[in-house]
C-alpha cells in the first residue's frame, strides 16, 4: 500500500515539473504564425506558463505547436519531425487549419493534422486569439498533470498499467466524410 | 493606351501569326498563333517602339468544352515606355503544348514550370520541365476543370492500430 502511494505521488510530482517546462518546437507554416509571436512576446507571455523555450530542433522539444495550415506535401516532414521528438511528448494544433484544414478543402491541403500525428489539444479560431492559445495551453498542462497526453498514456499502456478511459479516442475526427 | 504594341505586331507579322486582337478596359490583347509564340515574344522584346524588357507573369486556363481547350497567358510589361499588353496562345486537349519562353525572358522558367504542374501543358524546348508545387508522386493536374475538385492524393496518413 505504501509502495503504492510512494509511486502515484512521485508521478504526481514529475507531471507537475513537466506541464511547467515545455520545450515547444514550433512548427510554422502559415499566418496564425503571427498569433503565435504574439503569445510568444511579452504582452501575452507564453513564459508565465512555462513554455517560452522555442527549440528549433525536435530532439529537444517535447510539444510540438503545429501553427498553420499543412498541406499534403508537408505530410512526411511533420511525421517525421514528431517522430525526432523524445518521449513523452505532446501536440497542440493552433488554428482551424492545423485542426481540420480549416476552409481550405481541395487538392492540397490535409484534412487536420491529426490524419498524420497524434493530436492533444485542438485550439480553433481563424486565427485564434492569443487568449485562446494559453486556454489550450492550460487544458494541456491539465491533462498532463492527470497524465493523459497521448505519450504519456502510451508509455503507461507499454508498462502494462491501466490508462484513463479519456484516452480511447478515435482516430482522427469523426464529424469527416470519406474522401473519394 | 498601348495600342502601338497592336499595330506594331500587326505591321510586323501579316502572316496571320496574329489571329485576333482588341483592347478592353485600357488593356490590350492578341491571341498568337502557335507556331509564332516565340518570334512574337522575341519582336515585342527587341524592338525599338515596343521594347518589353520585363516579364510579369505567365499562367493558363482551362476552358473545359472549348476548342482550343488551354489558354496559355502571358503578360509583359515595358519598364522604359511604361505600357503592357497580355498575349493568349491556344494548346489543344489532346496534345497540349507551347513552346516555352525561357530563351526570351528567363524568369519565364518557373512559371511554366507552374502550368505545367497544375494544368498538363508541356513547354517544348523547356530546360527543366518538372512539377514545382506538388510532389512528384501526384498523379493528374490539379487545376484541370475535370479535376475532382476534393480528389487528395495523400503521401503519409496514421494507421489505425499503430502505435503513435
């Protein structure tokens, strides 16, 4: 019993350490880069969260910030980059295009960056407002204090414990139509 | 406002190389017969009272049930004199092609490139006639009006199953 409650609270403690140091690699591809900046510069402050690091390598990042609309094309460098990333590791989609390509719907643009990398927080809004940013990044550092961003839960599920019921989710969004 | 450019290449080329030309809204046309796309390019370049030194842009149009069934457009622009004029050439459906402005204005090269890309037509004589904004792995021409307007053609997707 003991034992038990030495290894839940050390958990406690190191998802408490962890929402309060993310190391974001911002992935920028479009104008919500420009919301991005402006909850990155000292009006709004993304530091008084934790998460002013900008690392611009994703061996040493541990959120990965997809700001803006990814195309197709774009698909095997996203994957790629997410997979550079150490464990755990989680991934904000800023902006209707980063979530569901937004109003884009044609030849090029991917349907949401989820249909490539796991996704833990969507943040909507055209783009959104820095408020709306560190909203999401509050919902995020909520769920990794309850351990449940998709890695952490993977990481759990390998170990063979149980993982919340929150993280049996669909793949991707279900609202989609089946492409043709 | 250019309207010398239009009797110029009228003056010039009396071979019926000009098929049709007018002036609408301050802008001046010509539609180029195929074979004289290069020579009128070269003429508007060089001479003396038209002298268009730059190239703007050049792009094309599916006119889907048209015969020609692909405009290639093309605009150019004299810094010197200050007057422009845009310029059609016709590709038919079943063998698209027009050849290609690099020798005559370079910066030509990408834009056919484009064209090439999105609509299929071919630059005889191009230098480098590759796709340039969608992947290699594409099939089809994206722009083309018989294009199934949401048809993705995606190149990496999640599994269902695999471990994220």
């Amino acid at each position: 019993m003991g034992f038990e409650f030495h290894t839940s609270s050390l958990k406690a403690a190191v998802n408490w350490a962890r929402k309060f140091s993310l190391f974001q690699y911002p992935f920028v591809t479009a104008c919500c880069g420009m919301e991005f900046m402006s909850v990155a510069a000292p009006k709004y402050d993304i530091a008084r969260f934790g998460a002013e690091f900008p690392r611009f390598s994703p061996r040493q990042a541990d959120l990965l910030i997809i700001v803006g609309t990814i195309t197709e094309r774009q698909g095997p460098a996203l994957r790629r980059i997410y997979e550079q990333m150490c464990e755990p590791k989680w991934v904000v989609a800023f902006g209707v295009c980063a979530s569901t390509g937004g109003f884009y719907q044609n030849y090029s643009t991917m349907p949401g960056a989820d249909q490539v990398v796991p996704v833990d927080v969507y943040i909507p809004g055209c783009p959104p407002r820095p408020e709306q940013v560190l909203d999401g990044l509050i919902l995020l550092q909520e769920r990794i204090q309850r351990g449940e961003g998709h890695s952490q839960i993977a990481i759990e599920a390998e170990k063979g414990y149980d993982v919340p019921l929150a993280a049996i989710r669909p793949l991707g969004s279900t609202h989609r139509k089946e492409e043709p | 406002m250019a309207q010398i450019v239009l009797d110029r290449l009228g003056a010039r080329f009396t071979g019926g190389e000009i098929l049709e030309s007018g002036s609408e809204h301050g802008d001046e046309w010509a539609r180029i017969r195929r074979d004289a796309w290069i020579p009128v390019a070269m003429f508007l370049r060089d001479d003396p009272s038209t002298k268009m030194e730059m190239f703007i842009d050049l792009t094309c149009v599916d006119r889907f049930g048209k015969e020609p069934r692909f405009d290639v457009v093309l605009h150019v622009y004299s810094v010197s004199l200050k007057h422009r004029v845009r310029l059609y050439c016709g590709a038919p459906e079943e063998d698209p092609w027009v050849d290609t402005l690099v020798s005559v204005w370079a910066g030509t090269n990408w834009f056919e490139r484009e064209a090439y890309d999105l609509y299929g037509v071919r630059f005889k004589g191009h230098p480098d006639l590759r796709r340039i904004l969608m992947y290699p792995e594409f099939v089809g021409h994206p722009l083309r009006k018989d294009y199934p307007k949401e048809k993705r053609q995606p190149l990496v997707r999640r599994q269902a199953g695999a471990p994220d």
